[in-house]
C-alpha cells in the first residue's frame, strides 16, 4: 500500500491518502461529509493506528479496521467499540506524543475535540503541514 491510508468498499478503493499523522483521517472526515459513502459497508487500511487514530475512526462510525501496525492503546479504544479490527504487528505503544495525550481519555468526542486543537495549532505554525491540493482543484 502506497497510501498511508485507504477506504474500501467492496475491494474498491473510495478514498486514500498519502498523508502523515492524523492528517489522512481528517481528509477522510471531510471527504465523508459530502460524499454519500455507505460507511456501514467500509474497510479502512491504516498503515499505523495508534490510540488517537482509534478514537477518530469510532467517531467516523468505520465498523472495519486493517492496520499494519496497531498499538495496544488503539485497540483497547477499538475494541470497547466494537470495531472489527485485524493487524500485522501489535506494539504496546506508538511512539508519538499522541498516545502519550490521549492514555487516559476514554471518551471519544474529548479526543476529538484535543485532536482538532492539536491539528488546527500544527497547521497554523506550518501551513505547509495542510493536506496538499490537486491541481486545479478551487481553493
């Protein structure tokens, strides 16, 4: 997988993302938003979920997850869930300060809400850090 994050409907990729970070499930939030995507029947491929990337995926409402590597943290948020997950190596911990952040959040919409802040500083202090736009797509 190229991507470090893709959207499969039926074996078909909907969406994907290159992106780093949270950055990929941000763009796939906004993508959701007015795409008319049937989630319900949605599998995401993640290169790496960590706690905070759980925590997005439960509020995205994805029912099926595949991660390349998973954190214990992540599918401890998974697995309260009820999210189908799988993976190819679990870690203790991802080496991020994300999951050092969100060790004792247990609810999702206070992930969401640090997660948004911490992503909207990140942007602001390096706007190039901002998902990148197609060619002559509106601005």
């Amino acid at each position: 997988m190229d991507a470090s994050l893709e959207l499969r409907i039926g074996g078909t990729v909907v969406f994907s993302s290159a992106g780093r970070w949270l950055h990929p499930l941000f763009e796939l939030a906004d993508f959701l938003g007015g795409s008319g995507v049937d989630i319900a029947s949605a599998e995401l491929h993640d290169k790496v979920v960590g706690r905070g990337s759980a925590f997005l995926i439960v509020r995205l409402g994805i029912r099926r997850v595949h991660a390349v590597m998973l954190s214990r943290l992540g599918k401890d948020v998974l697995d309260r869930a009820g999210v189908d997950v799988t993976w190819d190596t679990l870690v203790d911990r991802i080496a991020c300060a994300t999951e050092t952040l969100l060790e004792k959040v247990t609810e999702v919409e206070e992930a969401w809400r640090l997660l948004s802040d911490r992503r909207a500083a990140a942007l602001r202090r390096s706007p190039a850090a901002a998902p990148r736009q197609a060619p002559g797509e509106p601005q």
